[in-house]
C-alpha cells in the first residue's frame, strides 16, 4: 500500500517504543524493571474520579462544544489568571491532552518553511509536531554544563528572518530543569522584541521542588497576549494520564484558528473525562502536594545512587520527575552512544531507560522517577551493578 510521505517519514514516540520493548521482553519471562515512561504510579485522585462516576450516572455523555464546556474553560482561565494572565474563558481550548494542545498549535502558527526554535535537550514529539507542520525545527543545544538551559543570546544566534517561534518546556522533560522567574522574564523580553511567539510548555508546572520557586510567562500574556502561548493539563499534576484532558491560553484569534482544527479532526474532548478535569481544577489540591513530596523523596534516593556511579554527572533536577545523567565518559569503542548503553543496561541489567539522543543530546539518558520507591532503588542499583561490571 502506498502511504503518505509524511507519516513514511515520522519516527515512533521512543520513549514509548523502550517501553513496549521492555514489556515485550517481560513477556518473555524476564524481570525488566522500567525507568522509561514519564507516568506518575499514583492512583488518580478520589474525589476526581468520583466526579467522573457522577457524570456517568447523571448522564453527561453528549457532545459538548468542540473547545469544551464552558465551566472548564472558565476554570482552566481562573487557573491562568491566578497566576498573573487576564484571560476570559474564550482564550481557551480543551484538548486531548497536552500534546493535541501542542499539535494545533503548530498546525495553526507554522506555515512551510517557517522555522521553530527548540532548546535542547528537548521532549521527543516537539520536532515531529513541527515537521508535520512542514516547518524546520531548529535545535538550540544546551548542554549539562550550561544546566540545561538556553539564553537570549543562544536564541538570537539561531534566529533567522523565517523564525515563527519557540519553544519552552519548564519544569523540562527529560532534564528536570526549571527556569527561574528572572530568566523567564529575559527570555520574554527577547520574543516580544524579535517578535517571536513563545509556546510554553508548562505540564510540570505543579511539579517544582523547594527551594526552586515555579515560574512562566503568564504576566507576559497578560501584556503581550501575540507573543505568547500556554499549555497546560492535569495528566502530570493529578496523575490523569489516561484521561487526556490539556487547556490552552492563546489569544482569542489563535484560539478560533485551533477550534476550527480539532472540530475538523477530534471535535471536544471525552464529556466524563471534562467533569473530572473541573474537579481537579477546582477541587481540593492537597493529593498535588501530596505527590510533589514523594517525587522529591524519589529525586532524592535516585540522587544519592546515581552519586555512587563513576564517571556519571547528574545535575539534581528542580522539577518534573526525570534525571538526564550525562555517561558519555563510559562510552566506548562496543558502546559508542546513548543507543547502545540503554542496550546494554536492558540486556545486561534488566533495566528500561531512553537513549539521550531521542532528546538531543546524545551525552545522556533519561530516567523517570515516576516509579514505586522500591521499583527505582531497584533499577538504579542493577544499573550501577552492571556500570561497575559486578
């Protein structure tokens, strides 16, 4: 059969090619402990699901409008605007998660031959989203020796007369890197004086670690609502992956132009799963805190393993829930690159993680530390098992 040229040549999600890899190989009687899937092991919160079972019960199992109810907007919008946005509820638009968040995005700003400006180490679907907009992603690398994070002048040296825009993903998957407030506004004031328009990835954002303070440009949206983009959800924050519920802040034309996109592909999102989402929202927020300490207890023990490593230097992540080890003193001559080291550590010690390079940076792996206390002191232990060839 002949397929089209753009779906020949889109590459599969890797972290979710490890991870079906990992279970095949369990299949097979082996014990593989993952480390690959960012996907907190909590339970979704009661009242949250509770909110769902009524749904059902009460028979909220229609349509809704494609941008979704408005009762979630309007709280999606509450949200933004408790910290510093003025948005009304028609600046935003419910999705599939924040990833067809993102995917409208790019579809509605990028026309071909636009180029969009990607701090690496970066997540893996933001090229592929770009190119699939037939836009250029342009990789802007910043490395372990520069904490992972890009500047205005790292920027400015990728910029060309065919920049739309750029990307920032804060806490950062896969390194765990959070920006301060004072380099958010900096990178803020070089958009809006390029006129560039910023996409801010900010899924983690529930998910910062004391003493780091979370940061993002919503008083920047307030100010210049052009230059600026918002993506939010609860998947992360509430352990809601499976629900799929992600909102956008956009100014209103932006939002019209990725209403017009998602009634021609998706059209709303899952009615059961909004109600839930408004309940997360709205709804009593002590579960967030209450798995922001274990995630920082896990950080914490990862931390403390990977130290015993040689040769491994791990910057101590200030959110999400992943660490990006640089190994490249270990490569060698039969391990040359990332690829061949999660290899080796799947072969070898049983253990799931993804290749550094699938994030652009081929000096590191990821590891997620959304696993079970036990699960990750584990892996991390067979990981320095196998390192030190024990």
């Amino acid at each position: 059969m002949l397929l089209a040229k753009r779906v020949m040549q889109l590459k599969p999600s890797a972290t979710l090619a490890i991870n079906t890899l990992a279970q095949e190989l369990k299949a097979s009687g082996r014990e593989i402990l993952s480390l690959s899937v960012g996907e907190p092991d909590f339970d979704t919160p009661r009242h949250i699901g509770d909110a769902a079972i009524k749904a059902i019960q009460t028979g909220f199992t229609k349509y809704t409008a494609v941008p979704g109810m408005p009762e979630l907007r309007a709280a999606a919008s509450g949200y933004f605007n408790s910290q510093g946005a003025k948005s009304a509820p028609d600046n935003i638009i419910i999705s599939n998660g924040g990833k067809q968040c993102l995917y409208n995005l790019f579809q509605s700003l990028l026309n071909p031959g636009d180029e969009a400006l990607i701090p690496a180490p970066y997540w893996v679907s933001y090229p592929p989203m770009v190119e699939l907009a037939g836009a250029v992603p342009v990789p802007v690398p910043a490395g372990v020796e520069k904490q992972f994070k890009i500047s205005p002048e790292d920027l400015e040296r990728k910029r060309t007369a065919k920049t739309r825009l750029c990307i920032i993903n804060s806490p950062s998957n896969p390194t765990g890197t959070v920006y301060t407030q004072k380099e958010i506004d900096r990178l803020a004031e070089w958009a809006v004086d390029s006129n560039v328009v910023i996409v801010s990835d900010e899924i983690y954002c529930a998910l910062v670690y004391p003493p780091a303070q979370p940061a993002g440009f919503c008083s920047w949206w307030a100010r210049h609502p052009e230059n600026f983009v918002i993506v939010n959800g609860v998947s992360k924050s509430y352990a809601m992956t499976g629900w799929r519920v992600g909102y956008t802040l956009a100014h209103d034309a932006l939002i019209k132009a990725c209403n017009k996109l998602q009634g021609q592909s998706s059209s709303n999102i899952c009615s059961i799963a909004q109600k839930a989402a408004l309940e997360a929202i709205t709804g009593s927020s002590d579960s967030v805190a209450a798995m922001r300490e274990s995630f920082m207890r896990r950080r914490n023990l990862a931390m403390d393993i990977i130290a015993t490593w040689p040769g491994v230097n791990c910057l101590c992540p200030d959110g999400a829930f992943y660490l990006f080890p640089d190994m490249h003193k270990l490569y060698n001559s039969s391990m040359p690159d990332s690829t061949a080291l999660c290899k080796v550590l799947l072969d070898k010690a049983g253990v799931a993680l993804v290749p550094g390079i699938e994030f652009g940076d081929d000096n590191c792996v990821r590891i997620s530390y959304a696993a079970a206390d036990a699960t990750l002191q584990k892996a991390l232990q067979k990981i320095g098992q196998c390192l030190l060839g024990r």
